[in-house]
C-alpha cells in the first residue's frame, strides 16, 4: 500500500462512514481531507517512516469548534471546519470511531 492509496483510503472511508448517515462528503485536490461543502471535516496528518504510519486521521464528531476561528485550519486562511453533531448525526465518537475502524479494515482487506 502507497502512502498516496492509504491517504485515498483513510478519506474514502470517511466519505462511505457519512453517506451511511446521508451526509454527502468529498475530497478537495490538493488538500487532503474530507469535505462536507465547503466545511473540513476529517484531517489527515500522516508520517511513515521506514514503512509504518504514524498519525493519522481525525474525525471532527462532537467538540467546540470555535478555537478553530483562531487559526488557519490546516493552513488555509478562512476555512470552514464543520463537525458530525452540526450535520444530524448523533452518534458518539467512540461509536463514529467503532465505525469508521471498520470501515478502514474492509477497505484494506479488498
């Protein structure tokens, strides 16, 4: 597995984990992560290194927002981030988390 594929995978399975809630997400070329319009919902931050990744992915699921105001979101001045409680889903994070694992783990196992 490429980094570039695992990157595809991590936000592919975001993307399949919200259209099971009807939340239609996509990519954006050029800035890794998942987007619900024009809001950032998933972050992807990866190193590898001799072969292993470490870091990750974080799904914005239920959490205050507004330190994100403060800042350039991943280096983009005036981008949106929008969480998974704004958008009707009411799942926890460990439940969102549950989740998207498996979905993770179908997705390398094909």
């Amino acid at each position: 597995l490429k980094v570039r594929d695992l990157v595809c995978l991590l936000e592919q399975a975001v993307i399949d984990l919200l259209a099971s809630y009807n939340v239609a997400a996509g990519r954006r070329a050029g800035a890794p992560g998942v987007y619900v319009g024009a809001a950032k919902i998933a972050a992807l931050g990866l190193r590898v290194r001799r072969g292993c990744s470490y870091h990750g992915l974080a799904l914005n699921a239920d959490m205050d927002l507004a330190p994100f105001a403060a800042i350039d979101p991943c280096g983009y001045p005036g981008l949106a981030v929008t969480q998974c409680r704004d958008l009707g889903i009411e799942a926890g994070a460990d439940e969102l988390g549950e989740q998207l694992a498996a979905r993770i783990a179908a997705l390398i196992g094909q």
